[in-house]
C-alpha cells in the first residue's frame, strides 16, 4: 500500500500502561500530520521494533528516536532492529535525529525548571540532569553534558549531568553541591523503572521528593512540548545533523 506511516522508536517497558502514553502521543502526531498509519515501536514492549515494520500497510516510513542522545542505542540496536523486519528491504525508510538532540530541549528544560523553582519557593537551587549513558558509545555522555551547559545558559544554575551507566554516577547527585537546594531531573522518555523507583531507590529518598530542598521531577519525555519537538523532527525533511537511512 501506498501512503506514510509515523513509528516512534523507544526503550520501552513491560510496565502496564508505560508503552501506552507513547501510542497515545504518536496516534496525535499522526493525526495532525496526517499520516495514514501512525504508532509507537518498542525494544521492550509491543509491538518490537524488530517487527513493528511489518505490521505497517504503508511504503514510506518515518522513524521518530524517543530517545535522549546519538548514542549507541540509536545509531546501532535501533537500525539494526529496523532492518530485521522482513520488509525493510521494501520500504523506504526515514530516520529523524532523536527528540533529544532537538534545539528546543534546552528552552523545554529551563522552563520547567523555572516552574519547580517558584513552586518549591527555591532560593539558591542547582539542577542534576539524570541520563542513562553508557561506556559503549560516548555519544550519550556528550548529549547530556552539552544539554547540562545549555540549560546553565539558560538559567544561571549550576547543572551537572549524572548517569546511570557510567560516571559520574547518580549516587553522586546528593554530593553535588550540598549548600543548595536540588533540582533532579531524569533525562528519560517514559515513567518506567528508572524514573520511578530506581532513581528514588538509589538517591535515597521518596519519589515525591524529600524533607531537604531535593526535587525529583518527572522524565522530560513526558513534558507537554515533546508532542512539538516531534512535530518539528518529522516536518523537517533534514534537520543539521540528520542522518537519513533509506532501504
């Protein structure tokens, strides 16, 4: 079948209802950019990416990475998931760059952070950014620490990126400077494991903050101005720096 099909490529997570908000946010892409078929892929969840493609009736696809950075899972296991479909060979395929790397995120985070700070009534805050990373590709680090001096810019904050994969490692948030109250804020997609019992579990506090100045927010991913980001990403038929893959 002729015609355009919208996928936003995510991690995932088994977790009931996780993958779901995903769905929901790319059935609305879909509809504003009308697009004849439109839906969320998974590395963890339903449908995987490995046959999220084959499930499609359309020719011409456009893959959105929900994904925090250019890093290893975007540049090597999402193509490579792509390509296991059986007809990718078929298909003409177009990655986007991933909705992190997207010029608006710096503007998306220090407004929220802006709004934490006069919610909190906080008077000498500093924000630790969380992001997965990994030793395997250094894009990830780069992506979080340059995201990190953006929102400093921005801001006027002190802003420091943590990883949960590498170093400096999220225990080492709470450290960081000590004489300031503490935005934390997880540079991940969906409200899975991570970013609702793990980062609570190794900062050592509740998940709804704690009784010092120490504010755990939600995933960026589920700021209102992603829906935006992603428009942008799909409208755009090369952004600087995309890279484009076609069967």
């Amino acid at each position: 079948m002729n015609g355009r099909a919208l996928v936003l490529a995510a991690h995932g997570s088994t977790e009931p209802g996780v993958n779901e908000t995903l769905h929901r946010l790319a059935r609305r892409v879909g509809r504003r950019l009308r697009f004849d078929e439109a839906t969320a892929a998974f590395h963890r969840g339903d449908p995987e990416l490995s046959r999220a493609l084959d499930e499609l009736r359309c020719d011409d696809v456009v893959v959105v990475p929900l994904l925090q950075s250019e890093g290893y899972y975007c540049d090597r296991v999402l193509p490579a998931a792509l390509a296991r479909n059986r007809r990718f060979p078929a298909l003409r395929v177009r990655q986007t760059p991933p909705v992190g790397t997207h010029p608006a995120i710096g503007e998306m985070l220090a407004r929220r952070v802006a709004e934490l700070v006069a919610r909190h009534t906080l008077e000498t805050p500093a924000v630790a950014l969380v992001a997965h990373g990994t030793p395997r590709h250094r894009g990830s680090r780069q992506a979080a620490e340059a995201t990190a001096r953006e929102l400093e810019r921005r801001t006027g904050l002190p802003s420091r990126a943590f990883f949960l994969d590498e170093e400096p490692a999220l225990e080492l948030v709470t450290g960081y400077s000590s004489e300031r109250d503490l935005i934390v804020v997880p540079l991940l997609i969906g409200a899975g494991r991570h970013a609702t019992r793990d980062l609570a579990s190794r900062l050592g506090i509740d998940a709804s903050g704690g009784a010092r100045a120490l504010i755990l927010d939600r995933p960026f991913g589920l700021d209102p101005a992603i829906e935006e980001i992603v428009v942008d990403l799909v409208s755009s038929r090369r952004s600087p720096g995309a890279q484009a893959r076609t069967a």
